[in-house]
C-alpha cells in the first residue's frame, strides 16, 4: 500500500479535532460566619493563655489587695472606702485585659503573627474580640477575690458582688479593645508594652484613689478612663440604698466604650495585618 492510501486510511480511522473545554473557574469556598470563628479564635487563645497567663492573674491579685491594705491605714470606712475596693477590683480587670493584651498584640505585630491570622478565611473582628474575650475571661477570679478581700478588710457588704458579672464584662470589653489599639497601632513592640503599662497606671491613680481627694483637673482626667465607670458602678452599690439608674447608666458608658474600644481595634488589626 502506498504512502498516499495508508495515510487517508489513518485520517479516515482519526478522530475530528475536537478543541479542549475551556477551564471554568472553581467556585471559592464560602467565608468562615463570625459566630464560628469568633469562638474558635477564643477557645484558641483561651487554651494558649491558660498556662502563660495564670501566674500573672496571680501576680494582678496580690498586688490589687497589696493596695488595699496600704490604703487600710489611711481609709476608714465610707465613700472613700467603697472607692477603693471598687477601684482595686477593677485594676485586675485593668492589668490583664489592657496592659497584657496591648504587650500580646504588640509582640504578634513585632513578630509577624499577624500574617498567620492574616490568611484565615475568617472575620478581622472575630480575631480581635476573641483574643479579647479570652484575656478578659481570666479576669473574673481575681477580681472576685480582690472584692471579697477588700469587703472583708473595710466592712463593706458582700450582698453587691452580684453586679461584677456586669461590671467585669463590660470594663472588660472597653479595656481589651484600648490594650489591642493600643497593641496594633504602636510602631514597636517596646512601646506597645509601654502604653499598656502607662494605661494600667492611669487605671491604678485613677481608679484606686478616692476622687474626694483629687483636684478637679485630675477628676476631669478620671473621666476620661473607660474603666473609671464600671469602679462608679461598682462603688455605688455598697451604699445602703444604691441609686440604681446611674449604676446602669455608668454600665451603658462602659459598654459604648467597649463597642467603641472594639471598632477601633477591628480598624487597627486590618491596618497593620496588610502592611
């Protein structure tokens, strides 16, 4: 057979050309809801902070009710006391929820842990609040253990404990939200943990000591403090006839603040997670 025939013979059995499907696009995965992955960064950095951060809880306890007996000496009983028990609590609140989440938040940035959360299919916010819920968790021990103490030193009633379980969550919230701006926005690690020590200070000056004794521009300055209104709210139920409305209105300031705090912090983590 000759070249010509077995060559129509191979295009005769060849099939035609058939040109190749164009490649569709695969549809991405949907995003992680924030629900789910608000609870999943929490009980994530719940279990990491559970070892690190115990001891400095402790360290936050002993040294809250080390002032409160350093203030037994030259406070009685009154409104003065019921200011600093109160202001002592929430320092516990103040010393893990700002100070440590501001050094946490500076150090991730520093080291580049942000680019880690960075490629997570999840929410900005829910890592921000779930970082900020887990360091606040840790406050509750402590700072019903400052309060008890401090009840039991100055002879104040235990019957108010109950509003902690609003004041801590509440102050929580507004302060976690400044410590992580705090965190994010810093240039250095080094002065991230330096803002975060300067904002529990303020919290120690301002929150502890009884306003009566302050002159009106550092009282103008205590207002200006988030945590300043859970310590009012907290303060006034001691009283033996608490004036409930503005506790609830010095618990609405906390929460504004919080979710104010919070937005901010949101803002910053997406900031410094695409530098």
């Amino acid at each position: 057979m000759s070249d010509r025939s077995t060559g129509a013979v191979r295009a005769a059995l060849a099939p035609e050309d058939v040109p190749a499907p164009a490649l569709a696009a695969a549809p991405l995965a949907p995003g992680a809801r924030f629900f789910p992955s608000l609870a999943a960064v929490y009980r994530a950095q719940l279990s990491r902070a559970r070892v690190a951060r115990i001891p400095l809880l402790f360290v936050a306890t002993f040294q809250s009710v080390g002032i409160m007996i350093l203030m037994r000496g030259v406070v009685d009983g009154g409104s003065e006391a019921r200011a600093v028990v109160a202001g002592s609590s929430v320092l516990v609140v103040a010393f893990v929820a700002l100070n440590l989440l501001a050094q946490y938040f500076g150090q991730l940035r520093a080291g580049g842990g942000l680019d880690h959360y960075a490629t997570l299919p999840v929410p900005p916010a829910s890592v921000v609040l779930g970082a900020a819920a887990a360091y606040a968790s840790f406050t509750l021990p402590g700072t019903l253990v400052t309060a008890v103490f401090g009840c039991l030193l100055f002879g104040l009633p235990l019957s108010g404990l109950w509003i902690l379980a609003a004041v801590v969550p509440l102050a929580g919230a507004a302060l976690a939200g400044l410590g992580a701006a705090l965190g994010l926005l810093a240039p250095r690690q080094e002065l991230a943990t330096l803002a975060g020590q300067l904002g529990m200070s303020a919290a120690l000056l301002l929150g502890v000591l009884p306003p009566e004794r302050m002159p009106d521009v550092i009282v103008w300055a205590r207002d200006l403090l988030p945590s300043t209104y859970g310590v009012e709210a907290f303060a006034r139920t001691f009283a033996p006839e608490p004036d409930w409305a503005a506790v609830v209105f010095d618990l609405g300031v906390c929460g504004a603040v919080g979710v104010l705090s919070l937005t901010v912090a949101t803002w910053a983590y997406r900031r410094a997670a695409v530098r």
